[in-house]
C-alpha cells in the first residue's frame, strides 16, 4: 500500500486542505486528507452528504469552481503533479489522464446534441479523425452494452434512460483509456435493477482494463459490491480507512459505527427494535473545530476528544482509524434504546381501506398506457402495506388512485367498508383527513412561503376542523410527537434541513390523525443516519396511533423493516402479495427474485446474482401472457408467453402470480443457494 | 434536537437579503436609473411650484423664442417656456403609466394563475385569445380600443393600455404557474380540501412573485412609450396638458422653426424610459442571481 516508487500509485493525494471563500470568508471543507489509490485499485469514499466527496472529486479533476481552492497539501495523479498544471499541459490532463462520470448524467450531456456526436467528440479531442471517430464511438457503446448502438447514437440525450446515459458517459470516460476514473455517485439516480446492471458493467470494465478508480457514494451496500479499499470522510476529515470487509465487520470509528447501525439490513423489522441513529447535525460549514471533528455527536467522546486532535492511527498495517478511543469503538451505546410495543394486527377484522379490482388507463396521444391493471389488496388498521417494483411500475399511481388525484378507470377503493368518491374534490373532510401523504422530497412538498406555523395550522383548521387555542395546543403537541422544537415553528423551510423538513410534513399528514398515510419514498432523499430518525418516528406514531401506511420505496431493506406485507407491482400488475418475511425469504416470484438479488447491500449477498436484462417493457404494449416472460430467468415457455397466470393465494395470505407452482419455486430457488453455502 | 445548520441558514437567508440590497446599491445602472427616476418623480409632485414659469398660463409675449438665459429651453407658439413645460410634463405620464401597469398586472396575473393552475378548456380558449391579441400591433390594438371606448380621457388611456398588456403579463406568469403547480405542497392542499381560489391565491401566488415584479418593471417602460406614443397621434391625453408626447404632437409640424419645442421633451421621454429600463434590468439581474 504504501509504495514509494513513483507510477505504481494511480492517485496519490496528502495533507489536502480545500476551501470555499463564501461572503469574504474562507470556509475549509477538506481538512489534511490523505489517501493512495493503487493502480487498477477501487478505492470507495463513502460519507454522507455535505462532507466533501464531490469537492475531493473536484480537487482531484482540476474543476474546483471559481470560488474553491486547494489551500495545502498536493495531489498527484500517476506519479504527476496535478496542482502545478496550467494552460495547455491542464488541458492535456483532463483530457487524457483522468476522467470523471457525475451523478446527474442528464445534465452532463447536452442537450443539443445527438449522442453519437458527443461520444465521437470524446475521441476527437484525442486527434482520432472524424470518420475514425464516430466507429469508435460506436464500438465504445457496444463495450458498455448499450444494445442497438447505431440507433442509440442517432438519438438525442432525453431519448435514452437514465441507465443508458450513464452508460453513454462511461464510455466517453474511458474513451481514453483514463490512470483513473472518478465516479461520483453514478447510480444514485437510477432504479436498483439498473443501478445493479451500471455497477456490474464498472466492475466488470474495471477487470478487463485495469483502471483505477475512485469510487464515491453515500451508499455503504454499493462500495462494498464495488471496491477492494474504502474512506470514512466525515466533515472533511478522513477518519477510518481500510480493506471494504474489515470496515463493515470490524469498524473502528465511532461514526463508522453509527453509520452502519442506521442501515435497516440483516432481516431486521420494526418489531425487532428500533434502528439506531446519530443525533446531532454536521458541524457547518468551515466551522473551527478543535479536537475531534465527531466530537459534538459521539456518545464516546471525553474532554481529550474535545481538546485533542486524533491522528489516523493504524489499528493493523492497512487498518486506520482517527479516534482516541478506537478500541471501544464497538460499545458505542445506541443513541436509541426505548423500545416499543406495536399492536398487533387483526386481520381477522375488517380491513381499513380495501381496494377492489383498479384499474387506471392513461391515454396519450392515441395510445393507452395501462398504468394499473385489476389491482387488489386490502389494509387492516395499524399495518404497513410496503410496495415494491421498479421505476414504472404503477406504485405511485396505485398511491394516487387511492387518494383520488388519479380517478380509476375501473374498480373501486374502500375506506371501513364505504366506497370512496373517486375523485378527492368529491371527498368528505373526513375522507380527506383519513387518508394523507408523505411526499418523497420535502423541498417541494412544503411550500417556501409559508411558515412552519402556518402550514400546521392550516392543517389543523381544514383536517381536524380546529381554529383559535384549541388549534394551538394541538399545534405545540403536533410538534413535540414530531420531535421538533418550538423554535422552528417560525421558521420557513430554506431554514431546515431536510431532516426536519420530512418532519413538518409527517406532522402536516398527521394533523387530523389520519387512518392510513401513504408515504412515496419519504426517506430517499435523506441521507441514511436521517432517514433511520424518520423510520423511527414513524413506527413510534404507528404504535401510538395504530395508523396503516402504504410505504413505497426502493429500498428493500428500508420496506423490510417498516412494513408488515409487501405488495409487489410490475408493469401495473400485481404480481405477489405476502408477509414480509416470506415474500424476503423465499420462495419468491421469480421477479422479486431478481429484485432482490440486485440491491447491493452490507452484508452482500450469499447467492449468485440475477441480472434483469433490459429496460421494463413499455407499458403502453405490455408483453403478452405473463407481463414477465421477456425478462424472466425461470420462464417456462409458451405458456408464460400466451397465457397471463391468475392471481392466487399459494399459502395462507402469500399470493403469486406465476405458472410455477409454490413446491417448484421453493425448490429451484433453494437449489440454487445451495452451491455458495460451503464458499460463504 | 436544536439545529446548528438551521441556524446558521437563517442568518444566511437574512445576509442573502442584505447582499441583493448591497448588489442593488453598488450597481451603477441602478444608481443612475433611480436618480433620473427620482427626479422626474419630484418635479412631479411639486408641479408648478418649482418651475420659473406657470407651465399652462404664463403665457408671455416672447413667442417662439431660441433657448436663452431668460428661457433655457426657448418658448412655444403660445409663448410658454418650455423648460416649465418638460419639468411639469412628467405628471400625467407618471400617474397613468404606473396605473396602467398596476392594472395590468393585478388582471394579467389573475388570468395567468387561472390559465396555469386549472389547464384543459378554461386554459385553452384563454391562452388562444392571448395569442391573437399578442399577434396584433400594439398600437393598432389600442387604438381600437380607444375608438371603441369612444372617451379620450386619462382614464381611457390607462384602462387601454392595462387591457392591452395583461395578456403579456398573463403569460408570464402562467409559465411560472404551470412549474410551481406541479410541486408537491399543491398537491397537499388539494387533498386537505382547500378551495382552488385559496391554492392559487395564498399558495402559489407568493412563490411566483419574483417573475411578476420583474415583468412589471418591464412593462412600466413600455407602458410610458405606449403612453406617450397614444398621445402624440392624438388619441392619448390632451392639450392644454403640459405633457411631454402632447408638446410633441402640438409642435412637430413647426420643427424646422423651432426646433426646441420638439427636441427637450423628447429627451424628457427618453430619459425616463432609460431610466426605468435600468432600474428593471438591475433589479431583475439581482434577483435572478
Ligand atoms: N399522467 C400520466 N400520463 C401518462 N402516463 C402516465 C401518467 N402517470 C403515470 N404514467 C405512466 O404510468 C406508468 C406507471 O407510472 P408510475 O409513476 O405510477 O410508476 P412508479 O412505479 O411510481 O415509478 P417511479 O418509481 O419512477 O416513481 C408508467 O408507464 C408511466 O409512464
Ligand atoms: S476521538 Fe473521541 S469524540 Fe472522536 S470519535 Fe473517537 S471517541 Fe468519539
Ligand atoms: S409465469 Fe412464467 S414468465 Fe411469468 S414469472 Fe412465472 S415463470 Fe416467469
Ligand atoms: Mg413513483
């Protein structure tokens, strides 16, 4: 690791201090970061947001903006120092020594231009002539298997998917064949099953062509699927550095700890306990810290921590942690302890909102997009309801339908029996206050010009029908079960973050004690030891409450954890329906299958992967029989392609929709496991 | 669970306020636009009681005078010192054209959050209307209007010139409304039961304020141009009016004789459209920084 001879390092940066000058000030972000990428090495930086990956990112490329600069330290990239270039030898640089894949690829390509333009530029810059150019640049996406390339080239950035354009840029960035390749968060906006094709076509580049790459992610589960080496960055500071395996199972950083404790994974469910969190906030920004930089959040801390700096001490010679106290980094206590007492669910009684046979057609410009197709299930009070599918797959419809923003085109939703308007305008106060939302991203959910006072109270008065005192004192208790405190009721949003902003709108849906909330994503756009504070709150008002929640999300550990069945759509269509557990453990429809296995998670997985090829079928011309059978690994046969299986209850409360009996399943998807068992 | 990060953003929300203000205040076009503006907004205000002469009836016997130490700016036909006459002439173009634009504004922006907010029919038979009355010449238009109107009155001229511009106010902020409409918070209303006149109006209205101001200034200098344009080809305010496009209008034809009945006013006009344009410019650079 620590080899002196100079080119055997791809990256090699030391002491590297980076500051933002903000309103005439410099505000340091990176503090004496160090770290050795290896050549044809991954090295994961992992961290939450604000911490300063992207501005490591930046340094490292040359492309800090105009009011950043690197302040101490130096950065050099195969044996070259990279902070000395100017002028034409930085242009040389950027052009063909490193190359840099961002997390938004629909801003990183223009707009303007066809794809195969700006693929063959990627080549152009490097003195192929024109005509060479545009074969490479064909040749480059066959690599990254992009499938029909000569179509694909002709075509415009906003025709492609999120997952073919990052594709695309992967192949203008290793276009020249980079010393290293710098990928910041290239998945983070994509659906697990291609997030999971991106992250196997890196690796499996990454093998072929021996580059290095620095690889960075908010995401623990994807740097452990993706690299060999990670980086524990926290508020600038590198603060736990070594091999991916020893990080997870023997961490030495307190926040390290934390981090991975806030990750719902392992099978974990609410009625095990609570998930632990990391109270407190990131320090802000450029602020002077003496001592420890976790000092403020870490239940281990003393006044040495607060006084004294740790170094990075090495804990074994790859193994480094920057924690006086890294040897009891392990009896971190939990920052949550009390446990709660969930009611049970009686489903023995009357479900709280069924819904009968919906069915949602859009039609757009001559087509019929079948959204929803015949969907049934039902809700009993004080239970999570999780729905799962990929992007596409009708889970936020079937929300919408519900809350009667989208009418049905057929079929019916029930609430305690009654029917519903299918319409929300036609909705009494008490099926408006019945059923509210928690929307994913709490930026646009809230509006900027209201306080958070107004935006309660207004709750308060159209839900629960209140005004005057009455509305106050119930405004002061909104807040305290929300855990928010007085002061920020006279703030506006741009004043929170987005931590309290999901908790103004958890408190907004629960103004007139709703009976079911359906939350769409409410954690995604959270980093991880925030969205375990919001989980909790939300099982807390669960057990206190017994509220039902349709729960959507993308993360099945997080839908593990919180709900107590699990709905699984694909292409509008029902597809299982079961407990939790059983639909996690097996036997599974083959399409939950293949969800499953593509979530790069902590503890990785013990059972080979199965990649789902291609994107999901246009909804607008499902497949005919099984919607599935032209991605399904188990396919039968002619039967999955001409006949749609039924709906039906294969064990008690599990349902499935395949041509493959329970036994079979259960048979074919143990043999399968069984191979890794000895290895593993 | 007090925030760190919450507080500080605070501060910094109120810093960014103070910074727009600095910007404003150090920005040279503004500085120059808002005194030309101040200027004729004072000679407004205080009218004849600043000017040497009485700009309507002091009517001397010095008729069509050269400017001179006695007349700075010359005197008219009718004997009238001019230079009373331009200080004075900023009052009817500064009362009508800010009301017309106020006009305009508080239709064009009712019609846009309907237009942008319900869509389907209601948006389309508007937005249809918009476009034709968009595609005729301004001029033409409300010179319609006032024929039709059959009254030459300031007040004419300014429910004229307000008709004539909401449906280019409309149109702003009905695309500033078709964006915020798609926002979640919209959503939430609706399904707490609001009323639609309560989202459009206290939900959405304060969010699309910044593109509004903006569209205002914009329209305030147009609005003075359109002002002054009605008058001078005779169906805007009328003489005895010491207004600027009025002294135009009386005097054009006489331009070769005296050449400075035409000239002062006519710079008097240009000043203030320049000097609103200024002021809109910078307020709109600070704002969409
Ligand atoms: N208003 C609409 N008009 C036309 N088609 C629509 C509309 N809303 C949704 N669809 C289509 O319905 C299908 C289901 O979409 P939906 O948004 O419910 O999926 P989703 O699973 O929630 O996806 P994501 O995870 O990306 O939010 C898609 O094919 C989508 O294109
Ligand atoms: S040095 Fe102290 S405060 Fe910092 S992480 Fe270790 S125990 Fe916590
Ligand atoms: S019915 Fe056939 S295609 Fe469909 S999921 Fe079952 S095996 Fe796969
Ligand atoms: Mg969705």
């Amino acid at each position: 690791m620590s080899s002196t001879e100079p080119g055997a390092t791809a990256l090699h940066v030391a002491d590297l201090d980076v500051s933002y000058r903000v309103r005439g000030k410099d505000r340091q972000v990176l503090r004496g970061v160090t770290l050795e990428v290896a050549r044809g090495e991954s090295y994961g930086l992992v961290g939450e947001s604000g911490c300063g990956k992207s501005t490591a990112a930046l340094a490292i490329v040359r492309y800090l903006p105009r009011n950043g600069a690197v302040s101490a330290g130096s950065i050099s990239v195969a044996g070259r120092d990279v902070l000395d270039l100017r002028g034409q030898k930085l242009r040389e640089y950027r052009a063909r020594t490193v190359s840099m894949v961002y997390q938004n690829p629909g801003a990183a390509l223009n707009p303007s231009i066809r794809v195969g333009s700006q693929v063959a530029e990627a080549f152009t810059v490097l003195g192929v002539p024109g005509g060479d150019a545009t074969d490479r640049a064909r040749d480059a996406l066959d690599r990254v298997q992009i499938a029909d390339p000569g179509s694909v080239m002709r075509r415009y950035p906003h025709q492609l998917s999120g997952g073919m354009q990052q594709r695309a840029l992967i192949a203008m960035a290793l276009a020249k064949n980079p010393e290293l390749l710098i990928l910041d968060e290239p998945t983070t906006g994509l659906d697990a099953t291609v997030e999971a094709e991106v992250l196997d076509l890196v690796s499996q580049l990454q093998a072929e062509l021996h580059t290095s790459v620095l690889f960075i992610s908010h995401n623990l589960g994807v740097i452990s699927k993706m690299c060999s080496r990670v980086g524990v960055l926290y508020a600038g500071r590198l603060v736990e550095e070594g091999p991916v395996g020893t990080i997870l199972r023997d961490p030495r950083h307190p926040y390290t700890v934390g981090l991975l404790r806030c990750i719902p994974r392992g099978g974990v469910r609410k009625d095990h306990g609570r998930l632990d969190t990391i109270p407190g906030f990131l320090p802000s920004l450029g602020a002077e810290i003496t001592g420890c930089v976790f000092a403020d959040r870490c239940a281990l801390a003393d006044d040495r921590c607060r006084a004294e700096e740790p170094r990075l001490d090495k804990i074994t010679p790859v193994h480094a942690s920057r924690c006086w106290h890294h040897d009891r980094a392990a009896t971190l206590p939990r920052a949550e302890i009390a446990d709660l007492e969930l009611p049970a669910v009686d489903r023995a009684g009357a479900p709280l909102v069924e819904l009968a046979q919906l069915s949602k057609v859009f039609k757009q410009r001559g087509h019929e997009v079948h959204a929803l197709t015949e969907v049934s299930a039902a809700i009993w009070p004080g239970e999570t309801l999780g729905l799962v599918g990929e992007s596409g797959s009708g889970k936020t419809t079937l929300a919408r339908t519900l809350l009667g923003i989208v009418p049905p085109t057929a079929g019916t939703a029930l609430l305690e029996g009654g029917e519903l308007p299918t319409r929300y305008q036609k909705r009494s106060r008490e099926e408006l206050r019945a059923l509210q939302i928690v929307f994913q991203n709490p930026d646009s959910a809230l509006n900027r010009r209201h306080s958070v006072r107004r935006i309660l109270l207004r709750s308060l008065k159209k839900l629960a029908g209140v005004g005057g005192s009455v509305a106050e004192t119930r405004m002061h208790d909104l807040v305290e079960r929300v855990r928010l405190t007085e002061r920020t009721l006279t703030q506006k949003p741009v004043q929170l973050s987005g931590g309290l902003k999901q908790r103004v709108a958890i408190a907004r849906a629960f103004a007139g004690d709703p009976k079911l909330v359906v939350c769409d994503e409410p954690t995604s756009a959270l980093d991880v030891s925030v969205q375990a504070a919001i989980l909790n709150l939300l099982v807390e008002l669960q057990a206190e409450k017994r509220v039902a929640y349709l729960f959507i999300s993308h993360d099945l550990g997080v839908v593990r954890y919180i709900s107590d069945r699990i709905a699984v759509l694909y292409l509008g269509r029902l597809q299982e329906l079961g407990p939790a557990d059983v639909v996690f453990e097996g036997p599974h429809h083959p399409y939950t299958e293949a969800l499953l296995s593509a979530v790069p998670t902590v503890d990785g997985g013990g059972r080979d992967r199965i990649r789902l090829d291609g994107d999901i079928p246009s909804a607008a011309s499902p497949p005919s029989g099984c919607v599935f059978h032209t991605r399904c690994p188990r396919k039968l046969g002619a039967v999955c392609e001409e006949t749609e299986p039924p709906l039906v209850e294969v064990e008690a409360g599990h349902h499935m929709r395949c041509h493959i009996p329970l036994e079979e399943l259960r048979r074919l998807q143990r043999a399968e496991s069984q191979p890794m068992a000895p290895t593993a | 669970m007090t925030s760190v990060a919450a507080v500080s953003e605070r501060s910094e929300a109120r810093v960014a306020r103070r910074e727009r203000l600095r910007l404003l205040l150090r920005s040279p076009s503004f500085l120059i636009g808002a005194g030309v503006l101040l200027f004729w907004l004072t000679c407004a205000l205080l009218g004849s009681r600043i000017t040497p002469y009485d700009p309507i009836f002091d009517q001397t016997s010095d008729l069509s005078q050269r400017p001179s130490t006695e007349h700075w700016f010359g005197t008219d036909r009718l004997g009238r010192d001019v230079f009373s006459r331009v200080l004075a002439g900023s009052r009817d173009i500064l009362l009508i054209a800010p009301a017309a634009t106020l006009l305009a504004t508080i239709f064009g922006t009712t019609l846009g959050l309907i237009t942008g907010y319900f869509r389907g029919i209601a948006d389309d038979t508007i937005s249809r209307v918009i476009d034709a009355v968009l595609a005729i010449p301004l001029i033409v238009l409300a010179v319609t209007v006032v024929t039709s109107v059959g009254s030459r009155s300031a007040w004419a001229v300014t429910v004229v010139i307000a008709i004539v511009f909401s449906p280019i106010i409309a149109r702003t902020v009905r695309a500033a409304v078709l964006g915020e409409a798609q926002l979640d918070y919209v959503e939430a209303a609706r399904l707490r039961g609001e009323r639609s006149h309560y989202v459009m109006f206290a939900e959405v209205l304060p969010n699309v304020m910044p593109p509004i101001l903006v569209e205002a200034t914009i329209r305030l200098g147009y609005a003075i141009f359109a002002v002054a344009t009605l008058t001078f080809i005779g169906f805007g305010l009328q003489p005895p009016s010491p207004d600027w496009a009025v002294q135009i209008s009386d005097n054009w034809q006489f331009l070769a004789e005296q050449w400075w009945t035409v000239l002062f006013p006519a710079i008097a006009i240009a000043s203030l459209v320049v000097a609103v344009n200024l002021v809109s410019d910078s307020v709109q650079q600070v704002l969409e920084r």
